[in-house]
C-alpha cells in the first residue's frame, strides 16, 4: 500500500523535483558511503596512533617514573604523571602501583561528550590499556599502566563525520543547485515545448517554438517545429480533403435528393441507412419510419414481395455487380404501379460488399406510352394506308378527270385554230375557257390535298432563272395582253442567270401571283421587278415584286388572305371565279422553300405581292461575251428605245437607232431587233426583208398570237420574240440565226412542218386530239395502240425514221415506262416525251427516271407540247420561225414597303 502511495507521490512531482531528489539522494549515498569509509580508514589511524602513543609514553615515563620510585617521591610521580596526562586527551587514566601496595593514579582529562551510540556501536572502538613493569637496576618498583578512552576515538570520528557529511552536503547542495539552474534553463524549453504541444493540440496549429537551451534542447526544438509544420500542412490537407469531401458528399446529397427517381441505400444485413424525397414521397413513408428498419417492414401486407426483394438482395450482395427487374407494387395512395428497381453492390476500399444502392424508376408510364404508340403506330399505318389510298383516289380522279379533260381542250384548241366562223369560233373559245378553269380547279384541289398530306418536297438543283419567269410570264403575258392591259418585266442586271433552288415550284408560284394579277385587274398595267436581295438573316436570294393597277383589297380581305378555300368575299368568287387556294398554296410553297411574301394594298388601287426567295447563285454560270455588242433597233418609240438602250448597256451591247425608211447601207451589227407592229409599214416590211436577203440576223418582237401577215422571206429567217421584251432574249437572239418555239406569229403558221412523229396512245379520242394538233402544226404522225405496238415499229423501221417519240404512260400489254426504259435502251439518241393524265409532280420524276426526256401534263396545251417537242428534235428546213422559249420554277417572298420601280425591258 505505502509503496502504491509513494509511487502516486512520485508520479505527480515535477521532473525538475525529481531529478532534485534523485541527485540529492545519490549525493546523500554517494556522502555516507565517503564518509564511512573515511571514518573507517580515520578509526584505524586512531587506533593505531593509540598504540604508538602509549608504547612510546611507556617508554619515556618508565624510567622517569622508576627514579622517582627510587627516591619514593610519589608527588612527582603524581605530577609527572598528570602533564602527560594533559598533553593526551583521550588518555582516561594513568595510574602507578608499587608491587599492589601503594598507586599513584591519575585521572586528569574529563570524559569526552560520547557520539550517539548506534554510531559508537557502527564503529566499535576497544578500549586500550597499556602498562609496563617499571625497574631500578633489575629491581622493579612497581608497574606503569595507562588507559585510552575509547569514546574519544569514537568522538573524532562522529565529529570528523559530521563535518564531512556538512562540507559534502553543502557541496552537493552547490552542485545541486548549478545543476538545478542548467535544468531549469533547459526545462524550460521543454516546459515551452509542452506548451506549444498543448496549445497545438487545442488547435492552434501556427505556435512555434524559439530555439534555445543546449545543443540537445534546440534540435528537439528543430524537431518540434518540423513535427508541427508538417502537421499544420498535413492538417490544411486533411482539412482540404475534408472540405472537398464534404463538397463532394453534399453534392451527392443533394444531387440524391434532387433525383425525381425513388433511391435507396442499406448495409449487409438489409437495413434501410438513407432514402430519397423521392422515395418517401412514392411510398408515404417519412425516412425516419424506416430507416434501421428492413424491407419486410415496408411491405407488413406482403409478404411475397419483400421475399422477393430479400432473395434479390441477397443474390447482389452474394455477386455484386449492378442488378435489374421489374415488379408490380402499390404507391403512396395504393395504386399499383410497375416498376424496374435497378441496384448495386457497395463496396469498401478493401473490395468488401458493404452494402447496396438501389434506384426505383416508375415504368407505369412508359408501358402506357409504349401501349399508346404502338397504338399510334398502328393509327399511323391506317393513316398512312388511308393517305395512300386518299392520294390514289387523287391521282386516278385526276387521271379520270383529265383525259376526257385532254379531249375537250385538245379539240377546243383545234376548233379555236382551225375554224374560220367567228360564231364557231367564239363557240370554241368557250369551251376552252371553260374546260382550262375546271383544270384550274381540279389542279389547285391536288396540290393543297399534297401539301395537307405533308408529301411536299422541296428540290435544290440548278437551273435557269429566267426560264422559270419565261414560263410564268408566257402563261400570263397573252392574257394580260387580250384584256388590253400593259404588262412590264424589269429583269435586274445582277440577277445569277442560274441558281439553285426548286424550278417547278418557283413557276407555280409566279404563275399564280402573275394569274391573279391579271384575273383582278381591268385596266392599267401588270408589272413584275426581278432583283437580288438578301434576307433577313443575311442571306443571299431573289426578290420577285408583283404590282397590278386591280381591285386592290382592305385591311380585313388581307388578314385572311393565305387561308385555304378564301377569296375577298363571295361577289369575287362570282364575278372572277376561282377555288380560292391559289395563295394558300403558294404561301405554303414559299414557306416550304426558307422564303417570306409580303403584300400591300388598297382597295380600288391595287396590289403589290414581294416574294423574297434564297435562291443561291449556281456555280455553273454561262460566260458573259468578252467583246462589246451592237444591236440596231427599228420601228421601236422614243420611251422603249430609251430603255432598250439603258438596259442593253450593262451587258457590253451598244444600240444604233434605224430609221423605218432608211434607203442606204446598214452599218454592221450583231442583231438587228424589229418592233412586231411597224411591220404593218411596208417601208418597214421592205427594209427588214432586204436585210434578210443581205443574210443580217433579224429579231422581231410581237405581242403574243399577233396575226401578222407576213412575206415568207420573214417567217422562214426571222427570230421572232415575244413580249414583254426581255435583255436574255435579245442576247440569245444575238448567238444564232433562228431558235423557234411558242405561240405562231401568223395563224396557221408550221411549226412542226417535215417533223416525224411516232406517237403511243391507247384512247382513241385522245389519238385524234393529237393527230389534229400534230397535223396543223406540220408533223407527220405514226400512231400506235400501246407501247408494243410502238416498240413494233421502232423494231420494223428503225429509230432514224421518226425524230420523236410521244407515248401515253397508262397503257395495255406495255406501259409508257415500259417503253421508254425499251427504247433508251436499244435507240438512246431518240428524244422521248411522256403524256400522263397524272399531275402530280412525282410522275415528272418516274418519266424522266425511266428514260423520257420531258413530261407533258394532260390536258395538253397545243403550246407546251410544240415548245417540248421543239426543244428536243432539231430545226428542219422547211420549219418557220417562232417565238423564243421560256422556262420556269419556284419562288417565295419578303415584304417591302416601297412600290415596284418603272417597268424597263431588260
């Protein structure tokens, strides 16, 4: 118990009270044990120096004592005796006996102050008596004793050892105390270091320590500071690491907790440790109801479920990896819901499974929505199947419609060209307007049915502008013309000769806005302005500009302008006819094609429609002329010659003006251009047919179907060019002597007069409707029942017989395609044409596919058919001038706000 008592003493002092103690206690031991042993070595000197002392006082008092014996003077003896005595104070007793009768003793020294007698009875110091037998001449006279006291002996050595043990104790004290002075200097380094180790456990972890103290203490110091550095950045790390961590994990908190999907993580033994909002939000469980808890807690009503998902537990947890299936449970409200719970097997950094995370995703939807499509799809195939069969119903309507649509037109063209009584004529004039508005109808009801069905397709290849406006304004410009009104083109000189974009549609477009322009006007004029212009976003197009002097619309008639089946009111539908789907159409064809169109306009004063187009220019552009022109113009008024010649000078083309009764020589020029009507002069006739004798290149411009009477000389040579008067006309006039097309400056005129022509069609009306126009345009007509019959032919008398083919595509025992693919295949030089009752624009493509060269839409129209067959089969001689052709393609529009500038022939 003391020991255990003195060690918890021991332990709670102070090291600097510990080594006090320690060093005093060794410098105690270390004293004692000096002392001792000197003390030891001390008594031995005594005892010996007792010895010496008491012979040598024998030796000297003996004889001293025997004289005085002799005499019997026992005083000196006494006196003798005692300053010995005195001279020795530890001798106790010297005594004198004469024979044991008489003794002198003397006792003279006090006894000495005995030491403590545990140490008397350490050292053990004997008593010492000495005595010698005192003698006269060999007679004794006695005997000399002396005695030592011992306790003398004994107080040397007790008073030489307490002076030994002070002085060593007041050295160990000094010594001690320098040695308490070093520690205490080097202690309090130690003490610094214990603070600083204190103050840097309570976190503040920049305390450092100055050196000081002995070489030992500084590197302790150094050490301490190294220690502490590193601990401040391993604990900055730590801290770094701790922060980013718990970024990390609030992150994935959050992000938990931000997942629409139910999630869930357990430990090994199955028990929920966390769950999403979203799971409690799905089942109705607050987290803290089950968390701890297992997953047969979730389901108390079923059983088999959660046996379900503890045997799927286990088998991850067993595996690892990620685990998939779908089951059926109930929600928050009891409804049963199929879902697919994907898990996964967590582990440690060991590769221990420590448990599993599970996400819960809701399929109940997605099956409805799968169910709902497969649904639609099976909708989409009826609809597809109805579209179909709704586009079939269309195209053999149109078929149906438009081959006894090609009989009636076709013959009322015939009648209308053929018969000389104006009642008769008038008669067939009728019909024929007649018969090509219900073809209006009937095309504009298969177009808005294509675009509605959503098979509209935008085409983007090259093609030449100006071919699309020719087609657009050949259509228009003779009616225009018929109803007295002015009609002006104005092409601008930066207009790409060839862009890319969709032809077919760019003519629809402008022979709709062009129709309608004319169909609403009585008076004035209809002007079209082609110029570039970039869209709204930059881009580089066409801006086509149609201005009419019309009826002009209000406010309320242009808000519903673009809606299908809509005209300004009913008195337009009766007065001007139409389906009212023509601008729909064409607003929707515009738009299709990345287009805008504009309109502006005033009831009583007119129109104006802006369709702006990206119609990019194409790369293969025709070369421009290196070397300037010069064009002599004749017959022509002052307004028209002006803009001729402002608008032929930007192509490189001077003009020389001829006076209509010139008599003398014509300077040379590359073309000479003839106003159709001063031809009525016959100074006029008479130059222009001496030029042609001269074998000067001719152009004359007429009106559309101007019925002039002309010498043969003229018909035969002359370039004829329709107006409105175009500058690309002018220049492709410029670049050859005749290139006929179109409408017949003289009726009755030839324009297939020697043209071989081998014809398929299987109608017998049809047959006569194309041997009739055939016939007064010239050709020579071989007909054939169908395509093998066709085929026969071409077999029997070979392909140099016939410079074209016609062939019908729906026909018995061999096609149209059928045919075409035959003939390309044996003759490819010669030209075939398609003739199909079907409008829409895939047939163009499936004739041109199988090997035809053009396709002519039924009803035919006498000029479209003449301009495709010119274009295809080489001039013969005995063929008469015609009118340059046109082409055509599609369009769209931006809005301006500035009215179309002045009409100049370009």
């Amino acid at each position: 118990m003391l020991p255990t008592r003195l060690a918890d003493i021991w332990a709670d002092r102070g090291l600097l009270l510990r080594v006090a103690i320690g060093q005093g206690l060794l410098l105690l031991i270390i004293a004692v044990l000096m002392s001792g042993l000197l003390a030891y070595q001390k008594r031995s000197e005594l005892l010996e120096d007792q010895q010496n002392r008491a012979r040598l006082m024998l030796l000297v008092l003996t004889p001293l004592v025997a004289e005085q014996a002799l005499i019997g003077d026992y005083a000196s003896i006494k006196q003798l005796l005692e300053r010995q005595a005195a001279v020795y104070p530890d001798i106790a007793r010297m005594r004198w006996q004469r024979n044991g009768q008489q003794a002198v003793t003397v006792r003279v020294n006090p006894p000495m102050q005995a030491p403590p007698a545990w140490f008397r009875q350490a050292v053990a110091i004997p008593g010492l008596e000495r005595s010698t037998p005192v003698s006269v001449g060999g007679a004794e006279y006695g005997n000399l004793q002396i005695s030592f006291d011992s306790t003398f002996i004994a107080h040397e050595l007790w008073q030489e050892l307490t002076v030994g043990v002070a002085q060593i104790f007041v050295s160990a004290v000094l010594l001690l105390a320098a040695m308490m002075l070093m520690l205490r200097a080097n202690l309090r380094v130690l003490r610094d270091i214990a603070g600083a180790v204190d103050r840097f456990r309570q976190g503040e972890y920049t305390v450092r320590i100055r050196p000081a103290g002995a070489r030992e203490m500084r590197q302790a110091v150094a050490i301490f500071n190294n220690m502490a550095e590193r601990i401040q950045q391993l604990l900055a790390d730590v801290s770094d690491s701790r922060r980013k961590l718990h970024e990390q994990l609030h992150f994935i908190e959050e992000l938990i907790e931000a997942l629409p999907l139910p999630m869930f993580y357990k430990d090994r033994q199955g028990l929920y440790l966390g769950v999403n909002e979203a799971w409690e939000a799905f089942f109705g469980v607050p987290r803290q109801d089950i968390l701890g808890r297992k997953v047969r807690e979730l389901y108390p009503q079923e059983p088999d479920i959660a046996a379900i998902h503890e045997a799927k537990d286990a088998e991850l947890l067993a595996s690892r990896g990620v685990q998939s299936y779908e089951i059926d449970i109930k929600d928050s409200v009891g409804d049963a819901r199929r879902v697919m719970y994907t898990k996964t097997a967590l582990t440690n950094a060991e590769g221990q499974v420590t448990g599993l995370l599970g996400i819960i995703t809701d399929l109940t939807e997605l099956n409805m929505a799968e169910q709902r499509a497969r649904q639609a799809l099976v909708d989409k195939s009826a609809a597809e199947k109805a579209s179909q069969s709704k586009s079939m119903f269309l195209a053999n309507m149109s078929h149906e419609i438009r081959t006894p649509l090609n009989a009636v037109l076709g013959l009322a063209q015939v009648g209308v060209r053929g018969t000389r009584g104006r009642k008769a004529q008038d008669t067939f004039s009728r019909i024929l307007e007649a018969g090509q508005l219900l073809l209006s109808v009937v095309n504009d009801i298969l177009d808005y049915s294509k675009i509605e069905a959503g098979k509209l397709v935008v085409d983007q290849t090259p093609f030449a502008i100006g071919e699309a406006i020719d087609r657009a304004v050949g259509i228009n410009a003779p009616r225009a013309f018929a109803k007295g009104l002015e009609f002006h083109l104005c092409e601008a000189a930066d207009v790409p000769q060839r862009v890319v974009g969709d032809e077919m549609h760019l003519s629809q477009i402008l022979v709709n806005l062009l129709g309608n322009a004319v169909k609403f006007t009585d008076r004035g004029h209809v002007a079209m302005t082609v110029a570039t212009a970039q869209g709204p976003s930059g881009q580089a197009g066409v801006l086509f500009s149609i201005e009419d002097t019309g009826i002009g619309m209000s406010e309320e008639q242009m808000a519903t302008l673009f809606l299908p089946f809509e005209q300004a009111d009913g008195s337009t539908t009766r007065r001007f006819g139409g389906t009212g789907l023509g601008l729909s159409i064409s607003h929707r064809l515009i738009l299709a094609m990345g287009g805008e169109i504009g309109v502006e306009s005033q009831l009583g004063q007119g129109t104006l429609f802006t369709v702006w187009l990206p119609l990019a220019a194409s790369p293969d552009q025709s070369a421009q002329p290196e070397a300037r022109l010069c064009f002599g113009l004749l017959g022509f008024g002052t307004e028209e010659t002006d803009s001729l010649v402002v608008a032929l000078a930007p192509k490189g083309v001077d003009t020389l003006q001829l006076a209509t009764g010139h008599a003398g020589a014509i300077p040379a020029t590359d073309l000479i251009v003839v106003a159709g009507e001063a031809l009525a002069q016959p100074t006029v006739e008479s130059l222009v047919t001496r030029l042609l004798q001269e074998g000067r290149r001719l152009a004359v411009v007429a009106m559309p179907g101007a019925g002039y009477q002309l010498p043969d000389a003229i018909q035969e040579h002359a370039i004829f060019i329709e107006r409105p008067l175009r500058v690309r006309h002018l220049l492709e006039a410029s670049r050859q002597s005749v290139r006929p097309v179109a409408e017949p400056l003289a009726k009755g005129g030839r324009r297939l007069a020697g043209l071989r022509v081998l014809a398929a069609e299987d109608n017998e009306v049809n047959q006569i409707v194309l041997e009739e126009i055939l016939s007064q345009e010239g050709a020579v007509l071989t007909l054939a029942g169908n395509g093998r019959e066709a085929l026969e032919k071409l077999q029997q008398y070979g392909a140099a017989a016939f410079d074209i083919l016609l062939t019908d595509v729906q026909m018995p025992e061999m096609d149209g395609y059928g045919l075409a693919r035959a003939v390309s295949g044996l003759f490819p030089a010669l030209p075939i044409i398609g003739l199909t009752a079907h409008a829409m624009a895939e047939e163009r493509g499936r004739c041109l596919a199988a090997g035809m060269r053009e396709h002519v839409a039924k009803p035919i129209d006498i000029e479209v058919l003449v301009a495709a067959i010119l274009q295809h089969t080489a001039v013969r001689p005995d063929a008469w001038g015609g009118l340059l052709p046109g082409a055509g393609g599609p369009a769209v529009a931006m809005k301006v706000s500035e009215p179309s500038p002045p009409a100049v022939p370009t």
